[in-house]
C-alpha cells in the first residue's frame, strides 16, 4: 500500500506538477532504423522507440524532447542527468545494469552477421575458427562489439574489430570492402541489406536479446514511465508499432 501511495504520489507530480519538467528527455543515437531513424521525405525522427516513448509521454501529460547522440554516450548522459533516459535498442546487459535500471523488456532482438555475397565467412562457426582472420566491423559500445570483443579474447581468435560511431559507417565499410562483415541487430540488419545491393545475413544469429529503457537509479521518472510502458504493452498498443515497422517473415 505504501508503494502504490508512493507510486501515486510520483505519477501525480510527473509532469502534471511543479516537482518534475514538463518535458521528458529521451537519449537516442538516431541511426537505427526501424527503431530510431530520420524520415527520409519528412526529416522527422520516426521508429519502434520513438513512437513507443511518445506514447508513454502522451500516457504521463508530458512532452517528449529526443536528443541525438552517439550511442557510447547515452548511459554516460543518462546517469549524469543530461537527458532523464536512454532508448535507442538498448539491449539489457547485466555489465550496463551496474550503470542503470532497465524498464520491463519491450521486445527482443537477435545479434546478427551481416556478410557481402560470396563471403568466405558463411556461418557463425567461421567467426570462431581460431585460423580464420577477418576484420569485423560494429557501431561502438553495441553489444556486437562488446561480444565479439569478448569472445576474440576468450577463444584466443585472430580478428580484427573496426569500430563505427554511426551503425550505417560500418555498412558503408562493409560495402566498400573494409571490413569483412558487420555484427549488428537484426532488424536493423534485415533494413541495411534491403537497401545495399551485394550483402546478405547469415542463417544463424549470433546472440539472443531484450530491449529495454534505461534510467538513472533512483530517477523519480522511473516508476511512473515503466507503469505506462507496462499498460502499453498489456493492451496491445506496443506490438501495434512493432508491427507498423517490422513486417512478419
Ligand atoms: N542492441 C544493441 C545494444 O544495446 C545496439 C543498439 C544500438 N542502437 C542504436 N540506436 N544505434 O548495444
């Protein structure tokens, strides 16, 4: 009882009230459609996550303010308070949990590999053949990159990692021949591929994942946004926008 007054209590003050701005600011690296992207005609930021934190804005009164930024920034911005949380495909890692609170996971996502037409590499196993030697291409701070980065080490393997700031540079490198192939999520992954000629994505995935919203601890917007967050996905309203972007295969 005490939690739900305190809950009440924090619901009431959100945005509504003097306690808390009225305007929520949301961290996003703007470069991974369909999740976070800019319309190509429009101009305008669109996505899975965009449209899922108006929707939890529009639930709590308050206005959504969407900052870009680099994705390896966005839980140093959210912990510091520079905007009040984090959403940009973030994957929940017990590492990041050490950092911040995740909200109740809001889909799933599979690390995939994307690969040029007549790759060398054509399953996942390739990448763990200690003999082999690729380079291997990933947007910095991803999970791809700290995976992969891991997995080099503990398998004793000969790859190279190139790391992008932007996920779509590390498909321009990949393009370009640069880099041997790309570890990034697949639903970004499947967009990439349809819009380059020449690659294509191996069978496998490469890891299993929940994406979630990340806060500060102790951010007093945390209570109030997971319970809106947790309505919209009860009433069907979260899969709604996934389906919007995401085609079933
Ligand atoms: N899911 C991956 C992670 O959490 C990649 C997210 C990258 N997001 C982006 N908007 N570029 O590390």
């Amino acid at each position: 009882m005490k939690k739900m007054i305190a809950m009440l209590m924090a619901m009431a003050l959100l945005c509504t009230g003097a306690a808390l701005a009225e305007t929520i600011k949301m961290g996003s690296s703007i470069d991974f459609a369909p999740y976070e992207y800019y319309d190509d005609v429009t101009g305008d930021i669109v996505g899975i996550d965009v449209e899922i934190a108006q929707a939890v804005a529009d639930k709590l009164g308050c206005e959504l303010e969407i900052n870009d930024m680099q994705f390896d920034s966005i839980i140093a911005a959210v912990v510091s308070g520079k905007v009040d949380f984090g959403m940009s495909g973030f994957t929940v890692t017990e590492e990041r949990k050490q950092s911040v609170d995740f909200s109740t996971t809001y889909t799933t996502a599979k690390q995939s590999v994307i690969v040029p037409e007549g790759s060398a590499i054509t399953s996942v196993d390739d990448l763990f053949n200690a003999d082999n030697e690729f380079k291997i291409g990933v947007q910095i701070g991803t999970t791809g990159d700290l995976y992969i980065t891991d997995d080099i080490e503990a398998n004793g393997l000969k790859h190279a990692i190139e790391r992008f700031n932007k996920a779509p540079d590390a498909v321009v490198a990949l393009n370009s021949g640069k880099v041997d192939c790309v570890i990034i999520d697949d639903q970004v992954a499947i967009n990439f591929v349809a819009a380059n000629e020449g690659l294509s994505i191996l069978d496998t995935a490469y890891a299993l994942e929940d994406y979630a919203v990340c806060f500060a601890k102790e951010s007093p917007l945390y209570d109030s946004f997971n319970a809106a967050l947790e309505e919209l996905i009860a009433d069907g309203t979260v899969q709604s926008i996934i389906d919007k972007y995401i085609t079933a295969e």
